[in-house]
C-alpha cells in the first residue's frame, strides 16, 4: 500500500518537474510522520519508507541531483536526533544513504566487465555525492551525536568521498600473501592434521578408561547401599553402632529378684576410639533429630527416679513412638543400645 501510494505520488511530483513548493508541502508532511521522532508512528513503518523511497525517486525519475540532495536532508537530519532508537538509525543509514554507495559499487563493477561502459550514462538518478557526505559530516561533528553513531556516520563520509572521486566506495584489495604455498605443503598439513586428529581420539579413549578405573576402585559395595533415604539413614546407624561394637565388650547384668537392669559397663580399647565414636554418634543423631528426642526423655527419667533408678525398660517403651520412623527393626534395636549407653554412663556424653 505505501509502495503504491509513493509510487503515484512521486509520479505527480515527477509531472510538475518536482517544483520545490509542492515538494516541500509532501515533504513537511514525511517529516512529521515516517520521517519523525513521533513515536506514535512505529519504527517498523518508517523502517519500510526508508526502504522504499530511493526504489520510487528512481522509478518516477525527471529529478536533478540538487532536488534529490533536499529530499534527503530530513534523513540526515533525524540521524542527529539522540532520542531515536539504534534499530531506526541503522535502517536510515543502510536502506538510504549505503544503498547509494551500494548502488555506485555497481556501476563501477559493471564499467569494469564491459570495456565501453564507460561511455554511457548510469541509469537511473544520480546523485551528489560531496553534498550527500558533507551532509552526513555535519551531522556527525554535532556535540550531541552519540560516539558509536558518530563512527558510523564518518565511515558513511569517507566511502561518499570515494564516490565523489570516480572510486568504488566498497572496493577491496585482496592481500597478497607472504608465503606462496605449493600442493606438497598442502599435502603435509593434510598429513599432520590426520596424526594429530588420531592422537586426540587415542588421548579421549585413554582418559576414559582412567575415569572408568577411579570409578571402580572407590566403589562401594551395593549391598550396604539402600534404595530410598531412609534405608539410607537406618544403614548409616547400623554401620556407625557396628563400628563401635568391634571395640566395645559389652557386659550385661540383670538381677531378676529386684527385676531391675543394672548399668551396663563399657570396655573401649583405647580412649581415642571412645571419643571417635562418640563424635560419630553425636554427628548422626543430631542430623536426623534424635538427639532433641533422646536428650529430653532420658534427662527428664534421670531427673524423677534418679540414675540408679532408671527403668531402662520404660524408655524403650517411650522410644517407640517416635522410632516409628525407622523401617527396620535392626535399626530400633541399635538405637535402644545408644540410649542404654548413655543412660549407663551417666549421661556423661554432652548431647
């Protein structure tokens, strides 16, 4: 729709030989709307009038280089504005001012193909190309121009003064290289890539086999590993009180008359593997919470009957309860034994 409407615009401008007081009406108008700051026309429309609007001056043609120089002045001149975003900068200065040089690039590789080329006039509108740049100079020396724009449009100036001087604004050189390579080099670095590409794939296989190796070595045995957490737990407990079992000779005395438990007497073989495994236990319980539970119930015991009075059968009774928790019946029974040891000695353990 744009396209269309520009198209018979430019072909009513093109009639009237693009009068400048007409011209300057339309285009007073552009500038208030896809040629603005206005925000209320989006960034995406103006983007499309950029794109189309030197595909239409060339199509309606019968203009001079001086109109066309005016008629892109309003682009030049909101390429000054701060506010406008970087989307909207980039497409007026690819879609209008490089699609010039663009265009200029052509023609003189067009020139270069065909040997009579040069005769003929360029097709289409032409432009002024030393208007054009100093146009976009004086917009890039403004105070208020952004630095990252300002390298922009500066490198814009310098290819248009290319133009100006009969050059291709986007001419390049390839470099010549230093070194001049034969087929037998080519060769070798083929060979040389083939080893060092067989060198890493035998440098991956071994690393494997070495992680597969460590894994293996510190592996633990399945049967000590449960399926869910709280076989886990109960595991840990039993490896923990099988521990200290191996160095501990427990003696237990029952005197059936009275129908009381005396205290069980603990033998450690040597008063570091004591402390050890008291670290251990203290550790364990208070992660998994018993140590709250323990500490109360056997201090409160101690407390009302007094330590040679302690029903240690009652407090396994208490205990059952709150060792629901545990699944299995090896780990109730280890925990009983933890609190018996306690209670025998006194509560002499910090909890």
């Amino acid at each position: 729709m744009m396209r269309r409407v520009l198209r018979a615009l430019f072909k009513h401008l093109s009639s009237l030989k693009w009068k400048k007081s007409i011209r300057d009406a339309y285009w007073n108008a552009f500038s208030n709307t896809t040629i603005s700051v206005d925000r209320t026309f989006p960034d995406g429309l103006k983007f499309h009038f950029a794109s189309l609007i030197l595909d239409e001056l060339d199509n309606a043609g019968g203009i001079n280089k001086k109109q066309l120089t005016a008629c892109l002045k309003p682009f030049a001149d909101l390429l000054a504005v701060r506010s406008i975003s970087d989307y909207l900068f980039d497409s007026i200065t690819e879609e209008v001012f490089a699609t010039i040089l663009h265009q200029k690039s052509e023609e003189m590789a067009s020139r270069m193909e065909t040997a009579d080329a040069g005769d003929e006039s360029p097709p289409g509108i032409e432009f002024d190309y030393v208007a054009i740049g100093q146009m976009l100079f004086n917009i890039g020396k403004k105070p208020e121009t952004i630095s990252k724009r300002r390298k922009k449009l500066y490198d814009l100036v310098k290819r248009f003064d290319v133009a100006a001087k009969g050059g291709d604004p986007y001419y390049f050189e390839s470099p010549t290289p230093e070194i001049v390579l034969t087929s037998r080099d080519y060769e070798e670095a083929e060979k040389k890539l083939k080893i060092m590409d067989e060198e890493v794939k035998i440098e991956r296989k071994r690393m494997k086999l070495e992680r597969k190796s460590t894994k293996s070595s510190v592996a633990t045995d399945p049967e000590d590993v449960e399926k869910d957490d709280v076989d886990s737990n109960n595991a840990l407990i039993g490896t923990v009180v099988k521990s200290k079992k191996s160095f501990i000779k427990e003696k237990k005395k029952t005197d059936k008359s009275s129908g009381k438990v005396k205290r069980t007497k603990l033998e450690f073989s040597s008063s570091g593997e004591k402390e050890r495994a008291k670290e251990v236990l203290l550790a364990r319980l208070r992660k998994d919470g018993w140590v709250t539970e323990v500490k109360a119930m056997a201090r409160r015991m101690i407390k009302e009957r007094g330590i040679d009075n302690v029903n240690l059968e009652m407090l396994y009774e208490e205990l059952k309860q709150p060792a629901r928790r545990l699944v299995s019946e090896e780990a109730k029974k280890e925990l009983y034994l933890i609190v018996r040891d306690w209670v025998a000695q006194r509560c002499d353990v910090e909890l």
